[in-house]
C-alpha cells in the first residue's frame, strides 16, 4: 500500500497513471467491438482518428479550466475538515 500512497502524492505519475488506464480502456473497447463490425481484420477510419482527436481536445480544455481551482467548494471542504478533526480528536487551530 506504501506504493499508492506515494503515486497519489505525486500529480506527474498520478496523470501519468491515469492515462495509461485511458488507454488501456479505449483498446479494451476498440478490441471488444470491431469483430462485430469487421469480421475480415483490424480496420481504422478516419471516424476513430477524428473521435480521438475530438476527445483528446475536449479533456485539454476541460483540465485547463480546473487548473488552479479548488474541486469542491469551500463550505464543503471547511465542514470535512472540522468532520476529520472532530473524528480523530484533533484541537481546533
């Protein structure tokens, strides 16, 4: 377990994590479904390119629009603080 938390720390190797599993989920859905569309071998249009482009820009613009902001609001993040506190005793600062 000591290995994922240290992941976990690191924003670099957790993207970098994470992109793999991406990847391994498009090849996992693209592996399932052409021998039901091309039963003759592997075949890639210019759809599939286009689709990964198309999905490859959209999460670009999506994580740029979260850099540098909080997730969850603050009224969230202060009350799970004071749950957090008040489940392992810790005194308030």
């Amino acid at each position: 377990m000591p290995a994922v938390a240290r992941v976990k720390r690191q924003a670099a190797t957790l993207a970098t994590v994470a992109a793999a599993i991406l990847l391994a989920r498009i090849v996992d859905l693209y592996w399932s479904s052409p021998p039901e569309f091309h039963p003759g071998g592997l075949s890639i249009s210019w759809l599939d390119v286009s689709a990964a482009v198309a999905l490859s820009l959209w999460l670009g613009c999506f994580v740029r629009q979260f850099r540098g902001r909080a997730i969850l609001p603050f009224t969230i993040r202060s009350s799970m603080k004071r749950s957090v506190r008040s489940s392992i005793a810790l005194p308030e600062p």
